[in-house]
C-alpha cells in the first residue's frame, strides 16, 4: 500500500510540473489557434536563467547558504524573466509576420525556433549537463514508508497557486477579458477598442513566464539543466492540454496530473521503460474518441 502512495505522490509531483507548461500552451491555443512547439524550450531557458542566477550567488556571495528562500525566489524571477524576454522576440519575429499566414507557415516557424534555441543552447554548454547549486531544504516528511521531500510538496503548492493565479487573471481582470475576448473573435475584439497585438503578447508573457519557473523548479528537482531538458516535457505537456481540453485552464491541470499519475502507475504495472510510450498512446486514444479533451467543447474540433 505504501508503493501505491509514493507512487501517486510522484505522480503528483511530475504531474504538476506538466500542468505548468500546459497551461503556456492552452493559453497560446486559446488566443491564436497555433501550437506554440517552441514552448518546451522556454521552459529549457528559463532552467538556464535560474541556474545561472544561482551560480553567481554561489560564486560570488554567502546568500545561497544564509537566505535560500531569497535565491530561490531571484532565481525562479530570472527565469521567468528570461522566458519572457524570449517569448516576446519570437511573438515579434518569428509569429507575428505569420499571423495572417496558411496555419502551417506559423507551425513550421515554432519548430525551427525551436530547433535554434536548442542548438544555441548546446553550443553554449558545450552539450554539458549543468548541475544545480543545491539550494532547496535537503529535508522531507515520512509517514511509514511514504517519504516526501519538501521541493516535491513545492512543486505541487507552486503549480496549484500559478493555476489559481491565471484562473483569477483571465477571469476576473480587465487584461483577461481582453485575452477572452480575442480568443473568442480577433476582428470584433479590434472593433470594440481592444489592441489585438497588446493582448497577444501579453498571453505569450503569461504563457512563457510560467514555462520559465516550470523550467526552473524542474530543474532544482532533477538537481541539473541541460539543453535538450525542454523537448520531453514539452511534448507531454501538450499532451497533457489535449487531454483536458487545449484552451481550457482547468483542462490543462487536469491532463498535467492525469498523466504524471499515469506514468507514475506504468512504472509499477508495465516498467519504468515504458513509461514514455504511455503518455503518448493517451494522446492517441484521446484523438481518436474525444479530440476535444476532457474539459473541451465539441465545437473546438473546428479550429
């Protein structure tokens, strides 16, 4: 029995980290109907920002050791900051020229820029690992058998209070409305005193400052970045916001925690090597019998 709950509690926790980047990529769908393929790389340079930030502190002051929440939080702002530094070049150069273009041209531009923040990345590291300045509280609690670790209880609080925080920004702000807005219908929006252009950026912002303290809390857990870290995530959180619904917020948490749980399960059930091909093969059962996700609408499948 206590397999079966430290399993979920690292279900949970993997989970949470795959709600965070999906809700980057549900909030992109949402507005411009594209698949920003690039996201899982926002996510791999938001690790790199933190990572660096840390190492500086580490390098060059005590504070790492005397104030780690301090560092802890600069880190997870730097990374979210470079995300979103990154996030607003590619909106302006690589998307919005495409804007009005065939909806292949923009998914041809996401995949290359990934491709050359990956390779500028490797380039930059040498294609080496970097290990993480351990900063987070060593310690954990255990109830029996079942041991939880403090940065897997902060995985989870984080990715609970970013879907909370969005929930509340794009329900109940005037900058949400806007985005509502837009997403519902682009041209009206415009009509009606909204600037179009404003309000995508700023959903690109939302979506890539999430993806950057996903990046880097991630990587704080996995006590390492490295350029290709991105890619994997990145593909199962877009799993994920197809699951629950692409475009919904509380879809895209449900499918983060639906499939951590499941991958988490398949490593007992079926092996730790196949837990990979499981979030996949829910992709393609969702394609086939719901593509609208779990907390979709029907009429999304036009899009």
């Amino acid at each position: 029995m206590e397999q079966w709950i430290q399993l979920t509690i690292d279900g949970i926790t993997l989970g949470g980290v795959y709600a965070v980047i999906a809700l980057g990529y549900t909030l992109v769908y949402g507005v411009l109907r594209m698949i920003n393929f690039a996201h899982g790389e926002l996510f791999m340079m938001g690790a790199f920002g933190g990572f660096y930030t840390l190492d500086a502190f580490e390098n060059h002051t005590t504070m790492n050791d005397s104030l780690p929440s301090l560092t802890i939080a600069l880190a997870i702002f730097a990374g979210m900051g470079t995300s979103v530094i990154l996030a607003i070049l590619m909106e302006r150069l690589a998307y919005r020229p495409l804007r009005h273009a065939p909806r292949l041209a923009p998914l041809i531009s996401a995949i290359g820029v990934s491709i050359l923040l990956r390779n500028l990345m490797l380039r930059w590291t040498n294609a080496r690992r970097q290990v993480f300045p351990q900063v987070f509280p060593r310690g954990s609690i255990e109830i029996g058998d079942v041991n939880v670790t403090y940065i897997r209880i902060f995985l989870v609080a984080l990715s609970i209070l970013f879907m909370l925080l969005l929930y509340i920004f794009i329900q109940r702000t005037k900058t949400g409305t806007a985005i509502r807005a837009v997403a519902e219908d682009r041209d009206t929006a415009a009509l009606m005193g909204i600037d179009v252009d404003r309000t995508i950026v700023l959903t690109f912002v939302s979506g890539a400052a999430l993806a950057g303290a996903a990046g880097v809390c991630y990587a704080m857990y996995t006590t390492n970045a490295a350029a290709g870290m991105g890619f994997l995530p990145g593909i199962k959180a877009f799993t994920a916001a197809v699951l629950g619904g692409i475009g919904s917020v509380p879809g895209a948490m449900f499918g983060g925690y639906f499939l951590g749980l499941s991958e988490s399960y398949s490593t007992k059930l079926i092996g730790a090597q196949y837990k990979d091909v499981v979030a996949f093969v829910l992709l393609v059962l969702v394609l086939i019998f719901r593509p609208w996700g779990f907390f979709g609408k029907r009429e999304d499948r036009r899009a």
